[in-house]
C-alpha cells in the first residue's frame, strides 16, 4: 500500500474575492459606571464595621465593670477633683524614698501646700546676707501635721517623701538653718 494522495483530491485554490483591508473606527472613550458609588459604599461599610467594634468594645468595658481593689470609695472622689494620692509612696528607679519631717520656718506657707505637691526645700542661713541654698528638689509633700497651740512663732511642720541621702542632708539642714519651700 502506499500512501500516496489519490489525484482527485487536489488543494482548494485560495479565493481572491476577499474584502479590502479597512480601518478601525475612532470611538469615545469608554467609562464605567457607578465607581464612585462603589467607593461611598465601601467607605460607608467600613465606618460601619469599626463603629459595631467600638459598640461591642464599650459594652464589653461597662460589663466588665471596675475591678475590686482599684478604688471607687470617698478616697476616688477626692482624687477625682484634683487631690492626688498619697496613700502610698513609690519608689523612684534604684532609690529608695523615705519620709522626713520639715519644720519650715513660714507657717502660712505651709497652709499653702497639700498632700502631693512638689516642692523645693531652700535652706536659708542666719546671717541674713542672702546666702541660701537649694537642699531638695522635687520633694514631694506627705502629710501636713495638724499645727500644734501657739507654735505659729516657730514654723509648721511638714512631711516630705525623698530619697534617704536627701533625707539625711535635710534634716542637716534642719538643725544649723532656718527651711522654706517653693511650690514646683
């Protein structure tokens, strides 16, 4: 057998009546439609979402409500209009802070001050030529001990928390000058 073409079967001829080559015709250009409406709506589920997390967030804080020991006594109320607390003195980082007793010599000052303000303690020498020196920066007021019948002449008394070298250098100080404070 071979596998010859028989001769009938002859390739078509190419036909030469095909249209003639022609240009594309120029169109506007094509927009879409709605993307700005895509865009609020996608804006506008995402506003949706995070005010539902927020919603959820809240009512998960109010359910949980505050936490016994952190303090919603009288003690809160005080803290809350501005005094703060004293209860408690913490330790500054690698000093520790003790508690020293002041007499300063102004006690009209001392009415001045409350529990949790800072001061600096000046001691002022006798000569009275000006020479004064700051012993304590920052200190911070205590306790204002309830001021004793008649000592007004010799000052008021007031408790300071400061690191124990200071403390030590204040009471020094305490003993050959006469102390003042100023409100930091």
């Amino acid at each position: 057998m071979s596998l010859s073409r028989p001769a009938d079967h002859a390739a078509p001829a190419l036909a030469t009546d095909a249209p003639p080559t022609c240009e594309v015709p120029h169109f506007a250009p094509v927009r879409v439609r709605g993307g700005r409406q895509r865009l609020h709506r996608l804006v506008r589920h995402r506003r949706r979402t995070v005010a539902a997390g927020l919603a959820v967030t809240a009512a998960a804080l109010v359910a949980a409500g505050p936490r016994p020991g952190t303090g919603t006594g009288p003690q809160d109320a005080q803290r809350a209009r501005g005094h703060p607390v004293t209860g408690q003195v913490r330790e500054r980082h690698g000093a520790e802070l003790v508690t020293a007793p002041l007499r300063i010599a102004d006690a009209a000052t001392v009415r001045l001050l409350r529990p949790g303000d800072r001061v600096d303690v000046v001691a002022a020498g006798d000569g009275g030529a000006g020479d004064a020196s700051v012993i304590a920066r920052g200190a911070r007021v205590t306790k204002l001990p309830a001021p004793e019948d008649g000592s007004a002449a010799s000052g008021a008394l007031v408790v300071v928390s400061v690191p124990r070298a200071t403390a030590h250098r204040l009471v020094g100080a305490g003993a050959s000058a006469r102390l003042a404070v100023t409100l930091c």
